[in-house]
C-alpha cells in the first residue's frame, strides 16, 4: 500500500495515510516497485477532488524523499533560529556545542556561525594552547564554508578576521603580508552587505590605526610599528582626514625601511 501522501502545500503540516483516504471510496492504480495494482473506478467528492489537486504525489520514495527534505529543512531553521539566540546571550560555549555536531555538514550557514563561536571563545580562554586550537578549529570551518559558498557577506567577514588570527601565531611578517588578503575579504563582506556594522568597524578607524603605529615607534617596537601603519596605509578612505591619514602612514612606512636598511 501506498504508506504516505506527501509533498505537503502551505497550510498542511503532517502526512496523511493515504489508504484513510481512498478506502471509503474506492482502490486506486498505483505502482510499487513497478508492478501496478489492480483498481476499480470510484466517484471523488468535489471537496477531496480540491484536496489532493493541492499536494504533489509521486511514488512511495519521491514521497519519502520530499519529507525527509522537508523535515530537514525545518529542523536547519530551528537550528539556525536557536544559534542566534544563543549567541545575543552571549552563550558562545552552549552555542559550539549545539552546532558542533553538525560540523562536518555542508551548509554555510552553520558553519560560518559555528566558527564565530569559535573565534568569541578564543577571546575568553586564558589557555594559550586551548586559545590556539579554537583559532585553528575555526580557520579550517571559514575556509571550508569560503570554498562552498563565495558570495556570502558573512563568510568574507569571518575568513578575513581568521585570516588575520591565524596569521599572528606565525609572527608578525606573516601577519603583514595577509594584510592585504585580510583587506579584501573585508571590502567584498562590505559589497555583499553595507550595512553590517561589524565589517564597517572592523575597517573603520583609520586615525586610531596611525595613532597605534606612530606609538608602537615611540616605544622602538618597529615590527608591531609597521603592522599598525601598514593597516592604516590600506585603509579604504571615507573622508578627507582619512586621505591624510593614509598618507601619513605611508611616509612613515617609507622611513621605517630607509632606517632597517642603514
């Protein structure tokens, strides 16, 4: 027998036993595994003519395959809903193990959020090895979520910030030179969605930028120096201040490489 009548429209929730429906009027052809079934004629009321016009039936696996994807979708978005619930909570441990499980899987939309958890408990943990294996946990999540989806302004976001964490654990140098990488993922999260405030900050502030690098020269410490001022020389310009900002960074750049060289 045909065990269930899926494909549900808007307004139908659940699946219905199709055998409930057609035996009080009748036995319908059908096939299964390819062998139909005898039937005989019957007389649908109007009502259930209207009925089944709005479901999609198909055979006993297309059925079980559209509820599966059915189920599966709902079950994404209640996940998806209870994450972010989670994280506005400030609950990024609770929220890494409701996601975890499901790290292996290829939807962007958990991964992306499974390694900001990843990088908010990072900056909670004291451990500098507990710490390190987050930021590398996460880097490999952002990376897989790039790869799978390159047009998500999210996905740029926490590539960039990643990139960026990642790349101090090899030392300053290694930090400069992804830089520019860093800069990239941040304009393309900004194309992708102008309004999130976080990729705006992330990029904003070109004047505290200058302020950190031309201090960090005070105190002689010429490598953190040159990462400051080399942030604030990539620094897209909004204003005029900014302009003059940047150029500012540049030229201490500049004299910062005349005197290694000497």
């Amino acid at each position: 027998m045909l065990k269930y009548l899926v494909g549900i429209r808007r307004g139908f929730s659940k699946a219905y036993n199709v055998s409930n429906i057609f035996r009080r009027h009748g036995r319908l052809k059908y096939s299964v595994n390819g062998m139909d079934r005898n039937y005989r004629p019957f007389i649908m009321p109007v009502t259930w003519l209207s009925f089944i016009a709005s479901l999609q039936v198909t055979s006993v696996k297309d059925l079980g395959d559209t509820e599966k994807i059915l189920s599966v979708k709902e079950a994404t978005e209640n996940l998806i809903t209870e994450a972010d619930d989670l994280f506005s909570e400030n609950k990024y441990k609770e929220l890494y193990e409701l996601l975890y499980p499901y790290k292996e899987s290829n939807d962007v939309e958990i991964l992306w959020r499974l390694s900001r958890a990843l990088h908010h408990m990072s900056k909670q943990q004291c451990h500098n090895e507990e710490k390190k294996r987050y930021v590398f946990e996460g880097y490999d999540l952002i990376v897989k979520a790039l790869q799978l989806n390159d047009s998500h302004y999210a996905v740029h976001k926490w590539y960039a910030i990643f990139l960026d964490t990642r790349a101090a654990y090899d030392g300053i140098k290694a930090r400069v030179t992804q830089l520019p990488n860093v800069k990239n993922h941040l304009l393309q999260a900004v194309e992708l969605n102008p309004k999130d405030a976080t990729t705006l900050y992330i990029l904003g502030y070109c004047q505290n930028l200058l302020m950190l690098g031309k201090t960090y020269l005070k105190l002689e410490k010429d490598e953190k120096a040159r990462y400051y001022l080399k942030l604030a020389s990539l620094y897209p310009p909004q204003t005029d201040d900014d302009l003059q900002a940047i150029k500012e960074a540049c030229d201490l750049l500049k004299n910062l490489e005349k005197q290694q060289q000497q």
